[in-house]
C-alpha cells in the first residue's frame, strides 16, 4: 500500500447520507513485465525491502513484512488485505492506476488480485490515474536529472484508447466508487493531462468525450477529481 494518507469522501443520495474512508493503494509488489524489462525478471519492490542494509549503528534493517513478501496479484492475498481492510472500518481502496506506452503499468494487483479475490464484494475501489512521469528510482540516486523510464504525457488519441480501457474493465464493476451516481476518477497530474491535450480547449472536449462515451456504454456519469501540483 501507498504511504499517502487516506481520505474521507462523503456522498448524499436522497434522503440517506452515506461516508466512505478510502485509502491509496500503491500495486508495485508483483511482478510486471516493465519491472522484469528494467530490473530483472519478477522484480518487484519487494526485492527493495529485502535488499535494505543498515546505515547506522541500531538501523534495523532489512525489516522483515509480517505477511511475508506476498504477491498482491494472488486472489488470495488480495482477499486477506480486502478483509483486514473492511474489518478496520475502510471502504475503498483507490489504486494508483498507470498507462504508459498505450497500455496499462502495474495493473496486475488490481485486476488479478482484487478483482479476483472471493470477498471483493466488502470493499468498493476507483482509480487515481498517475500520469506522472515514472523515472528510475530503483535504487533513488541523488541527481537533479532522474532518467525517465515511461512519459507521463499522452496524446488525445492514447487518451481514447485509455478511456476505452477504464469503461471496459472497471466502471462495469458493481463495486466501483461512486459519488453521487458519478464514477469517481481522479487525474493525478492535471497540467501534464492539459499539455499532452494539446491545450485546456482539447482537454475539456477530451473529458467531455470521456463523459459522453460512459453514458453511451450504459455505465452512467463520471465524477471527475483532479490533482494540481508543481505549477510554475
């Protein structure tokens, strides 16, 4: 999971009032054919905790999960962190959620291990899309010009085939969040989104797009979130 904090959304629907605790969920510890490209077969972040040394007298480290190294994509884990979830009163996990290249990235927690997983019916998801840059963290060097892996901007012709995708394999799901009737998706980099757009006139036809063609598939309105940071 994501050492982001969790948030709060609250939904009204008729009379009725009805709060969700979410918490971001970071799907990087299982294995993802980029990750075996870059660092070596079935490399995950997991080899990071593994590999961690000591720095310091007393540093403990490496520090040992109490679940194990487990694989996130396994239904079966994937349950064991649904039920410890909704057990301790949280209600959604939005996933960091990537599309590099024209097609997606780290996406293997989420569609193999959550929405495989038998008590996936306790927990309601949404995705946060991180179209960010990734760059080569694995080990973090101390440099002002981290190499770029992947581009976090995309074309309005890849953003078409995302929404395709999105329509397809999530909104469809009965346990997608929603508020107020709206799928919630969130834009984690709103100026990287306008830039690749080609400009705010191509962004806000390219959304509305997005809206027009959920409610074409019979998958109802969209509930957009956005994201603004490091503007200069």
């Amino acid at each position: 999971m994501s050492n982001e904090s969790p948030i709060q959304t609250i939904s009204n629907v008729g009379a009725s009032r009805t709060r969700d605790v979410a918490a971001y969920y970071f799907p990087s510890y299982h294995a993802d054919a980029r990750n075996s490209q870059w660092h070596g077969k079935g490399w995950t972040e997991w080899d990071l905790v593994r590999g961690a040394t000591p720095r310091y007298a007393g540093h403990q480290q490496p520090k040992i999960p109490a679940w194990g190294y487990f694989d996130e994509s396994d239904p079966s884990w994937a349950n064991r962190e649904i039920c410890l979830a909704a057990d301790h009163a949280l209600t959604c996990f939005i996933y960091d959620w990537y599309w590099y290249g024209d097609k997606p990235y780290l996406n293997g927690g989420l569609e193999q291990g959550f929405l495989k997983a038998p008590d996936r019916h306790r927990m309601k998801f949404a995705l946060m899309w991180a179209n960010h840059d990734w760059n080569n963290m694995f080990p973090a060097r101390f440099t002002n010009r981290p190499e770029i892996m992947e581009t976090g901007l995309v074309s309005p012709e890849v953003f078409d085939h995302l929404c395709e995708y999105v329509i397809e394999n999530y909104f469809s799901q009965n346990n997608y969040l929603r508020l107020d009737g709206g799928l919630y998706f969130s834009i984690y980099e709103l100026g990287t989104f306008v830039k690749g757009m080609g400009g705010v006139g191509q962004a806000r036809r390219a959304l509305e797009n997005f809206r027009e063609r959920c409610q074409r598939a019979g998958v109802g309105d969209l509930h957009l979130n956005t994201v603004v940071w490091q503007l200069a």
